[in-house]
C-alpha cells in the first residue's frame, strides 16, 4: 500500500511550485537533501529514492528561502 503522506522531490518541487506561485527546482531539493540540510526521519530513503513528509513541506520551503531560492514562504509559514 503507498503512502499518500510520502513525495518524492518531483512531487514535493510541484506541490511548493504551485503554493508559493513560483518554481521550484527539484534538484534545489535535491541539493538540500545532499548536503544535509533537511532532516533525515522527515526524508526517509525508499527503495533507492529519497522521499519528503508531506507534513515536512513547509521546513523545506523555509531552507530553500534560507538558502535564497525562493522568495517568499507558504502561507502559515513564517520569514
């Protein structure tokens, strides 16, 4: 059985894209993920492929405007 709370960077990249009303780059994800700025229990390794906590989303967004990627955060999230 899949689970729906499990994304994959595509996904997760797609679902911030159209939140925030601009793109996001997977591999800007990806990148985060390679050089450990996301935790690892929220972004667990599946069958080879690294998969995003849909509840992780916003911390995702927070590191990618920490790191000058995106310019603004989703809505509840903060600066």
């Amino acid at each position: 059985m899949e689970d729906i709370n499990l994304l994959s960077v595509g996904e997760a990249a797609s679902l911030l894209s159209a939140e925030l009303g601009e793109p996001v780059q997977p591999r800007w994800i990806t990148r985060l993920l390679y050089d450990r700025q996301l935790r690892e229990d929220f972004c667990p390794m599946v069958g080879g492929r690294r998969l995003i906590r849909r509840e992780y989303l916003p911390e995702v967004a927070r590191a990618l405007r920490l790191h000058g990627k995106i310019k603004r955060l989703p809505k509840g999230g903060q600066s």
